[in-house]
C-alpha cells in the first residue's frame, strides 16, 4: 500500500499514540457472533501496518478473535482453535484440549480473562493435587504431580499467548512457581537381562519390533511409523522419518519429534537378520488373511495388515513382560536401555546422541549417562583401596608425602 494513501473502510486505520508509538484498529469478527474494535501495535507506522495486514488477513480467513473481556473458558477455546491446532502436532493438541477441557475449565472456565490472578492459578493447582482420577486397574487415585505441572504449563503457554495479542497485560501463571518436572527414566536392561529377554522371545511375532527397540534405541511411535520402503536389508541401513500417533481412534502419521530425531541408524547383523525374517512372517499373515489384509505398507502390524495402535502395542508389551518377570519396566526402557549399554561400551556420547536422535547431547549424558550399583560398588571399592594404602602414592605423585588440602578445597 502506498504511503500516503487512505485507507479504505474494512481496511483499518493507524495513528501515531502521544507516546510514540503506532496503533492500527479495525472491527474483527469476534466469537460468538458480531465484529469488535480490535488494536495492534508497533514501534513504527510499518511494524503497526504490518500487524494490522496480519489481522485482517486472519478474519478474512474466518479466524474469530475472543470477545473483549472474553471468559478464560472462551479464551481457551480460541486458543486451542487457532493457535495450537494449526502449529502444533496433533498429539500435543490432543493433549492440550484434554487438560482444557477436563481439568482447567472447569475450574476457572467462568473467570473474566482479564481478571485471573495468581491466587486463582493456585486454586486450581490446590484444585487438581487433590482431584481423583480412575487409574487402569479401575481404582482411584489422585493426579500425579506430573499432570499438575502439565496443568501449569499448558494455561501459563496459553496465558502467554494472550498477552502477545495484548488481550491481558500480564500472565498469571508465570507467577506462580512450580518445581522442575520430575522425569521418571527408569533402569532399564542389563546386558544379562537384555540378552535373554531377546533369546526367551524369539517365536513372538512382534520379536524384530524388540530388538528394534533394544539395539537400535528407537521410540514407540517411530518404531510403529516404520515403513518398508525406509528399511534398506540390503545396504544394511533404515530411516527414521516419520513417528505414529493415535488420535480419536485414528491413526495418525507426523513428523519426528526432533528435527534431530530424522535420522539414518545402520543396521548390525542381529537388527537385520530380525527384519528379513519379520517380513518372512508378515508374508505368511497376509497370505492367511487373504483379500482381507490391509496393504499398509508398514513394518509393524496388525495381524490383518493395518497400523498398529501404541496402545496395542503397550498391552502386547505389558503381557510379555509379565511372563517374562519384568516387574514394571515399561516399554520406553528398552530405549534406556540401548542408550545406557551404548555408553556403558564406551560409545562416544555424540555417536549415541545421533543413533537416539536426541535433541541436545545434554539430554544423552544428564539424563542417561548414569552408572548402575556395580559401576558405583566398583568405583567405591577402588577409591577405598586408594584410601587404605593401595592406590597411595598416585595421590602424591609416589613421593610418600601427605597431599596438603585448602581449606576452599575442602
């Protein structure tokens, strides 16, 4: 638009504030039905003209905005509607609107927007520590803490949200502290333990999915948006460029969950001698079900050809483990396990963070670089030979002299 020119009637208008800055207005459509004044800002007419384009741009693509001094239930729906499900993968809108709308709305749904406050926040966390939920033995049970701080996280990235679009001026939720997550990895398998849990497995259908998990360290969801055409037996080698998800009953395919995570992982001889004989098997179930197989073109399946459900998968896992002895481990410990073995073999940790497809190598070395009891019994047991008399002159270089410590040192 050129400078000078006026602008014509639905396209807004922008004017210099007293204090410096640009403000563009024009009426919205707005939820619920009518259109309301709506203003954006900018350090310069064109940062404001910009955002003023942007806004209308966005109503004339049917985007609603909240109504002024909208309910943070309102706000919520917006947020959801045309913020997250158009950014966001579907699994973390999926995620996002369950909390919404089963534990935050009904809470706070009712409250103006413009006044929640950091005492309202607390109540609904006070709320949610002590709200029950039914477990999957059908008992029970309160929400954990890790779903509390979700709770916390999913309002204060959608209050943050509303104070970009200058709907509030502060948000509530970063003003109430929560603790850091706490991230339950697990132990995972020994090489003892892994070993035969592989050789007690080796009929189960589902074995090459297995030893995918605990060779290769790949994730559920990438382990079952495995397609043969990314699996080279040949040269020895797989991609991992996609990850499976459910969402409403359907099976959903996305991209990795890191750009990290789109990866190239070589495939040694027991991944790949389990692959040939898992597709020799697949074979055989699609000639068994006839014209009722699914040609899905997926490594990992249903009996019938057809994507599997993680939750298939989990139920599958939890029977094995059970007859296997394995107590709790869950699936995700077959990852920990890889990556654990992997540095325990002396890997280096950028080697391993790339075969994971972790997103920073802060992540392989704090999170999983952890020793097991016979690493730290060893450890002790060295150090206390050293301490007794044994390992001694190392400490003073073999001269016998007593090493002489500051007191910062101590």
């Amino acid at each position: 638009m050129a400078a000078g020119r006026k602008r014509a009637n639905g396209e807004g208008s922008i004017y210099k504030r007293t204090d410096g800055r640009y403000v563009g207005s024009a009426f919205v459509p707005v939820l619920g039905g009518g259109r309301q004044r709506r203003y954006v800002y900018g350090r310069t007419r064109q940062d404001a003209r910009d955002a003023l384009d942007d806004l209308l741009r966005k109503a004339a693509a049917g985007v609603r905005r909240p109504l002024k001094r909208a309910t943070v239930g309102e706000y919520l729906d917006y947020w959801l509607d045309e913020v997250v499900k158009p950014e966001l993968r579907p699994t973390t809108y999926a995620g996002y609107e369950t909390m919404v709308r089963v534990h935050i709305k009904p809470v706070l749904g009712r409250k103006k927007l413009d006044e929640l406050g950091p005492a309202d926040v607390r109540h609904l966390l006070a709320v949610l520590r002590e709200k029950e939920t039914t477990g999957h033995g059908g008992g029970r049970r309160t929400l954990s803490k890790r779903m509390v701080q979700f709770a916390h996280a999913v309002l204060r990235n959608a209050l943050s949200n509303a104070v970009r679009e200058e709907l509030i001026t502060r948000n509530a939720a970063k003003l109430v502290k929560m603790s850091n997550p706490e991230y339950d990895v697990g132990t995972g398998l020994d090489p003892i333990a892994a070993r035969a849990l592989l050789a007690s497995i080796t009929e189960d259908r589902l074995y090459a999915l297995y030893v995918c998990a605990i060779v290769l360290g790949m994730r559920r969801g990438e382990l079952l948006g495995l397609m043969w055409d990314a699996v080279d037996l040949d040269g020895n080698r797989l991609v991992v460029r996609q990850s499976l998800s459910w969402v409403n009953g359907r099976a959903v395919l996305q991209p990795p969950k890191t750009r990290t995570s789109r990866r190239v992982i070589p495939l040694p001889d027991v991944v790949a001698t389990a692959l040939r004989e898992h597709r020799k098997r697949q074979e055989d179930e699609e000639a068994a079900a006839g014209d009722t197989w699914e040609d899905s073109g997926f490594v990992f399946t249903t009996r019938r050809g057809a994507p599997m459900s993680p939750y298939t998968l989990s139920k599958y896992w939890r029977d094995l483990r059970e007859k296997a002895g394995l107590g709790t481990l869950r699936f995700h410990d077959l990852r920990h396990t890889a990556v654990s073995l992997l540095l325990a073999l002396g890997v280096p940790p950028h080697v391993v963070r790339e075969i994971a497809g972790h997103s920073d190598i802060k992540v392989t070395m704090t999170v999983y670089a952890h020793g097991n009891l016979a690493e730290k019994a060893a450890a002790l047991s060295q150090l206390g030979e050293a301490l007794s008399g044994g390992l001694l002159a190392s400490f003073s270089g073999g001269s016998g002299r007593e090493t002489k410590f500051s007191e910062r040192d101590r």
